[in-house]
C-alpha cells in the first residue's frame, strides 16, 4: 500500500480493554533515565489530574479501563505499559532492570492471577512489558540496549507463539520502545529513526516502509509515545507535526497533556497497558 493509498482509507476505531493505574503516590524521588530530576519538584494533584482526564478520554471514545491500586513506595507504578504483556488472553510478566522498579512485576502479576487469568508466565530475563514490547498485527516489535535483556525476545516468541522482531535503542533518551514507536494500525507504525541502530532502522524500513517519520521536535516531546485505537491517536499535545502527519493519513489526532508525569519520562502510551 502506498502513502497515497493510505489516505484513502476509512479509518475504524475498535474498542479497546485497557489496565491504568492511578498516580497517588507519583513522585521523582530517584532517576532512572534522563527525564528524570529528583530537585524539581512534581505537583502530584496536577499529575492526578491529568492522568484522570486521560482516563476519561479513553472512556469517553468507548473504551473500557480497568484500574489497578497503586502499592505505596512504587511512584512509577503509574506507568502500567510496563507492567505486563497481554496478548490473547496470556500474560507474560515484567522483570525490571531497577531496583527501584522491581516490586512492581509482582504487583501487576498478582492482579492479572486476582482477576481470573490463568496464562501467566512470570519471567526468566528482564523485561519491560509493552514498554519494550508492540504487538503489530501478528507480531511483536521488541526493544533491548536499556531495558530489556535480548535474551527475553526469545522468551516471549516461544510464549505468545508469534513472531518477535528485536531492535536496537541507542539514544538514552528514548530508553523504551515505546518512547520512540507507536504502532497505528496492524500494519501502520510511527518511529524516530535517529532513536535505533542502523540495522534496526533498516529492519524498520524494510517492514514499513510507508511509515511515519517523526521529527526531533515531536520525539524530544514524547510524541511517540501514543496509543492508537484505529481512528483516534491520543498523543501529547505538543507534537504538532506529528498531529499534521496523522491527519493526512486519515487519523484523527487527539492531544493529551500529561507535563507532569514527562518529568519522570512518561506519557500516554506508559500510563495505558492493552488487555487483549
């Protein structure tokens, strides 16, 4: 399919089942990536506040969000991407990299097993759930050079029985996959190349070639850092370019402000985990 044939097609929103976790005790109290700065401060009622309305949003277009209670001493639990992996119905847990992460795979694997799930897989190697990990049609992109160990695509090929495709992160900025692609479509991503080796990037090209590029500017504001359902894009606000890109390619963007949690390098797609 070509760019110009994209256009052209009428996008469909499916209804999603997402798990979110509300901020209640959302804090910069150490720093685990470059986005994160213990001496400035963090308004946690903002942060609350902003997490709501994306809540909301996701509820409003007719999806439906589960919540799990955030543990005490977890401020990053908030970022539920990177609690688990879900794909039909199996769960393949998260082993963080951090200490300071790490009592969170057990929390999030302790509410898939309270909410009926069977399947879960509680994990050999580091990884960082869908942070790292994006479902594409009927294969997995996987991210490893900050977070997850390479050792665990093979891991979850053998679990989920799909494809996993690795590639490289090498800008300390976009430490997770899911900082520096989004996946639009079961056959449509955006990415920063700039973000990935040479090699990765050529994978990325071969792949998708009709993909959307984004700018320095969009990635420097986490702009990548979006969940689609389809149709709609929800994404940080001050990703201008990628808005107009999205739009010419028949999305409808829509754009969140989620200031507060950036400080701790989160945004849209961290705060959202797909039950599928």
């Amino acid at each position: 399919m070509s760019v110009a044939d994209v256009t052209t097609v009428t996008r469909t929103a499916t209804p999603r089942r997402f798990l979110m976790c509300p901020p209640r005790h959302f804090d910069v109290t150490y720093s685990i990536n470059p986005w994160m700065n213990p001496a400035k401060p963090v308004d946690t009622s903002l942060a609350f506040a902003q997490w709501t309305e994306l809540k909301n949003l996701y509820e409003s277009l007719g999806h439906t969000v589960e919540v799990i209670e955030p543990l005490p001493g977890l401020p990053d639990m908030v970022f539920a991407a990177n609690g688990a992996t879900v794909v039909n119905g199996r769960v393949l847990g998260a082993r963080f990299r951090h200490v300071e992460r790490t009592a969170e795979g057990p929390a999030y694997l302790a509410w898939f097993t309270e909410h009926g799930y069977t399947d879960v897989l509680w994990p050999e190697h580091i990884n960082e759930g869908e942070g790292d990990y994006l479902v594409v049609g009927r294969k997995v992109l996987a991210g490893t050079g900050f977070r997850t160990d390479p050792r665990s695509h093979a891991e979850a090929q053998e679990y989920f029985g799909l494809p996993v495709i690795g590639l490289t992160l090498v800008n300390p900025e976009f430490y997770h996959l899911d900082t520096a692609l989004a996946v639009l479509s079961e056959n449509e991503i955006m990415y920063y190349p700039d973000a990935f080796t040479p090699g990765s990037q050529e994978v990325l090209r071969e792949l998708f070639p009709d993909a959307i590029l984004a700018t320095a500017e969009d990635a420097a504001v986490f702009g990548l850092n979006a969940l689609s359902d389809g149709r709609h894009v929800l994404l940080p606000d001050a990703a201008v370019q990628l808005k107009t890109r999205l739009r010419e390619r028949g999305f409808e963007p829509i754009g969140v402000d989620l200031t507060e949690l950036l400080k701790a390098g989160g945004s849209v797609k961290c705060c959202t985990l797909e039950l599928r």
